[in-house]
C-alpha cells in the first residue's frame, strides 16, 4: 500500500516507531496486551486519513502523529470491546484478548486503549472545543454498536442500516480525517470536505465488508464466512434482497429460529438481487468519494485519495 | 449530608439538576442505562471534594460542575465495568447493568460513560496538559483494577496492597480535588495539597470499605458480607492478620481452594489483630488528611473537609 506514494510509505514507517513507543504502561499485562492488540497487523487506513488530510496543510509530525495514534488506538479499543459482544475467537489470524485471556481482562484492556486513544488526542495541541469531535464520534460509535446489537436478529429497513454503519464505521474515518485537517490548521471548509470524504468512504468500506462476509469463497482476515447472518447481524446485501423480495423475510426469520439451511439463504440474496444492489449503493459512496475530492486543492497526496477509493 | 455547610448543600443540589440535564443520548437504551447508573443515589463524594476544593478559589457553576459531573460519571463508568468482572447483580440496591441487561450492554454503557466523562472534561474551559489529570487517573485505574484482578487469590504485601488501592480508589479521590481546584484558578502548591488530601482521603476510605465488608453483621449498600474474600480479593484485615501470624496463610489458602468455614477464617482475622492493625493502617491516612487540612489557606469550606475525615 501507498507504493505510488513514497512521502505517505515514509510518514506512515515513521508512525508506526512512533505509535510503538507509545504503548508503554507500569502494568506489564497492559502494555503486552496492547501491543499484541494494536501492533497485530490492521491495515492502517485510519492514521494514514489522518495524515494525508494533513499533508494538504500544515504537516508537523508532533501534531499529527499523536492525532493518528489516537485515532488508531481508539480503532483497536472498539475492537477489543466488540470481541467480547461478539465473542470472537480470531481476530487478524491471532486469539482475541477475550479468547486468550477472558472477558474481565479484555474490558480492562479496552478501558485503556480507549484512555491512551484520549490522552494522545490531548497531545496535538488542539483547543479543548476541537478536541470534541473524536470524543463526540466515541458516543456515536457507542449508540452504534448498541443499536447493531439491539437490533440483532431483525431486519431493518435501508435508512436504519445506513445511519448505523454511518455511526459505526464512517464516524472514525471522518473525524480521523478531520483531525488530520485540523491539526494542519486547514480551513473549517475544507475540514468539512475531508470529514465528508471519511463519512463516504466509511458507509462503502462497511458495505464492501458486508459483502464480502457473504462472497468469500474461504474465511478471509481470519472471519469465517457468512458470519454476520449466523451471529444475527443482518447486512445489506440481506436488508436489499428482502426489500426486492419480502416473501424472501419469512426464510430469514425461520434461519434466526433455527430452521433453514445458509446455503440456500445465500442462493436466494443473490437470487432477489442482494448483492446486485448492495453493490450499486456502495458505488454510490464511491462516487461521492470521488466528486468530493474534486473539491479539493490538489497537492501531491490527492491522488492517494483516489487511489485508496479505486481500492475499494 | 453537608447540613452544616448550607452553601456546599446548595451546590449539591444544583449539581444534582446539572448532571441530569447532561445525561442524554440520540439512544434511549443509552439514556436510560446512564440514568439509571448516575442517578441511582450515591453519595456524590468526588464531585463534592471538587466543589469543596474550588470553593477555595475563584468559584464558578459553569467550570466547575462540568468537572464535578466528569469525575462522578467516571466513578459511574467503573461501576459499570467493574461490576461485569466481579459478577455484582446488586448495586446501591438495584440490579445492575450486567445482570438486568447482559455483559455486552454493560460494555458499552460503561464505554459511553466513560466517553461522556471526558466531553464533559474539555467543556471545563481547563487547557488540555491540565485535563490530562483525569485521563492519566483512568490509566492509573485501568492498572489498578488489572493488578487487582491479577493477583485475586494472592496474599500480597501490604506494601502492594497500597498501590493497589491508590490507584484503585486513590486516585480519583485526588483527581476530584485537583480538578476542582484547577478550574478555579488555585496555585500549583494549593493544587498539590488539595490533591494528596484526596489522595489519603482515599486509601483511609478503602481500608474502610475493606473492614465493612468484614465486620458488618448484615449486607450493607447491596453488598453481601464477606464478599471480597469470598471473590478471592484479598483485603487489608487478611493481609494484617498473615503479616501477625504466617501460619494464617495456610488457612486462607486451604479456604480460596475450597477447604475451610468463612466464620473460622473471620475469627482468626480478629484473633491475629488484622482488623486493629487495619484499622490503625486506616487512622494513620486519617492523621494524614487532618495535617493536610492545617496547611490549606482556612475558608468557610475547609471545615467541611474536616467533618467529611471525621465521618470516615
């Protein structure tokens, strides 16, 4: 990743002695545990939003590192968290702390990650009231996962499912994006641009997550396949074949009951055109991804912008 | 409580009205879970010693009950949390989060507490080195709650069992007075002393809580009697009575691996002066905070502090 763009290879090598360093804590279960959680391997699209928003400004390390961390940190908090709720066993080809460890261990471990994500963000140097967006999207995030959780096992119309993954996934994007902008001391405006870009490019990340659960020939990123539908979450490629066929509503809830048999729920999602639309939303993200950037000043980071949309 | 400080009664009451206002959420599961959590009755002692200690300043609602409601919904967050990892169904009388929804809501309730406590932070108009007070605290917290949970079923030294418990309950105490001190502009100096009242306020407070869960004849605030020991949490009255007679060891071992009687573990503790030698331990913190008090410049407030060590 970012091969075309060796300023961003550089910054993000440097990021990651950086974020390294920071994991330090008294408590040696805490500071082993975060690292294996946070140093494991993610693809680090997170930090690096937030540094290519920054290259378009102002760019200091000692601002925008300590804003990427944070962003990242907080990204390994929720999942540690959500490893419990979903009672994971394999995250990123290792054991969750959950598994490794247990429940008890695992909250804790969250607790501090998510503290250490606050504490960086008090590093940038940015005023309090700017600081609020990334704990703003924490809530967010949170009545997020809580309303994935409660609604576990219905199906929920287009509007619910995007104002959750929005809260879900595009609320870090953006504020990692918008805090790479501020820290860059670019303008409220062209925050504002960049934080849409994240939000976009969030809702057509989950949905090509979504989409892949279900199409994935082999467990990929160490998730098995189909798992959101056996753990009850109901993606959109589900949410759509149900819109196209409401009948198709009847095999979903008898395969929550326990009747019914995965392999034919699949053949029908495709069948109803599931998947077909669900693709067609996520290109609707893309595009508005690609119309923001148009937006943009260009510098020589724009292009990794669309790159990491053609990615998609 | 605070009926010979009509002023410090006045403000607990409007602090009362502020920290309701503040616990809202686009979530109504968050909402209620909040609600029910914050408001459920404690005995608001941390945003309390922050009133107390900016009473001793430059007093103003609009910085200091931002303060005052992060450290309680902070204190709220732990409860949370803690209360999955020890198992609790009760708490100040009512089910808890755990228990009455499931460990996964829990998670995410304390999660959002914890993030309401620091949006609330930055709203106290506090430049961010000085915020990092609080955060620091949660890291110290998360620590002491992890080595808490790591040596379960261990006798340690008393010297341990101190750093324990001023990173577990210490710690906030501290944090309280510091930033109730800070947002209404006292001197480092003053700050400091303010800050190590809390500091000793607090151990003298677990090694109260510790003998109550020993000595008291019935389940006092929902919390059964014996009950550290009977979750392998070693207390200061144990670890006196080990310190006096090493024999006792053996005993206290035999009983976490299922062997022995509670009521003869309970005699001997008595017997081998744990709960004198605790309570001598608890007296000493006491003097402590009493020396404290003298070095702080006298206002009609600083009584309060006094009658509060003297309620211990």
């Amino acid at each position: 990743m970012w091969s075309n763009f060796p300023a961003i290879k550089e910054e993000m090598a440097a990021f990651e002695q950086y974020i390294e360093k920071k994991l330090t804590s008294r408590n040696s279960f805490l500071k082993n545990a975060s690292k294996e959680v946070v140093l494991s391997g993610g693809k680090r699209l997170r930090p690096a939003f937030a540094i290519i928003a920054a290259l378009h400004g102002d760019y200091d390390r000692s601002r925008i590192f300590p804003a990427a961390a944070s962003v990242e940190i907080l990204h390994a908090a929720t999942l540690v968290h959500d490893d419990i709720i979903d009672n994971a066993k394999i995250r990123r080809g290792q054991q969750t702390i959950s598994e490794k460890h247990n429940t008890n261990l695992a909250v804790y471990t969250g607790d501090y990650l998510l503290t250490k994500s606050l504490r960086l963000l008090l590093e940038t140097g940015l005023k309090p009231e700017k600081l609020d967006v990334l704990a703003r999207s924490i809530s967010l995030l949170c009545e997020g996962e809580v309303e994935q959780y409660l609604s576990k096992y219905s199906v929920v119309s287009v509007y619910q499912y995007l104002k959750r993954i929005l809260s879900k996934t595009g609320i870090l994007f953006s504020a990692s994006m918008i805090l790479g902008a501020k820290t860059a001391y670019l303008s409220d405006d062209e925050t504002r641009r960049f934080g849409h870009f994240g939000m976009c490019f969030g809702a057509a990340f989950q949905i090509r997550d979504d989409l892949k659960d279900l199409l994935s020939e082999q467990a990929t990123e160490g998730k098995p396949v189909l798992n959101d539908l056996k753990e009850g979450i109901v993606t959109l490629p589900v949410i759509m074949a149900v819109k196209n066929n409401p009948g198709f509503l009847k095999e979903v809830t008898d395969y929550f009951n326990g009747y019914g048999d995965i392999n034919i729920i699949l053949r029908n999602i495709l069948a109803s055109g599931g998947v077909k639309d669900a693709e067609r939303l996520k290109n609707r993200y893309i595009e508005k991804c690609r119309n923001i950037i148009k937006d943009i000043p260009r510098t020589p980071y724009t292009n990794a912008m669309s790159e990491i949309v053609d990615w998609l």
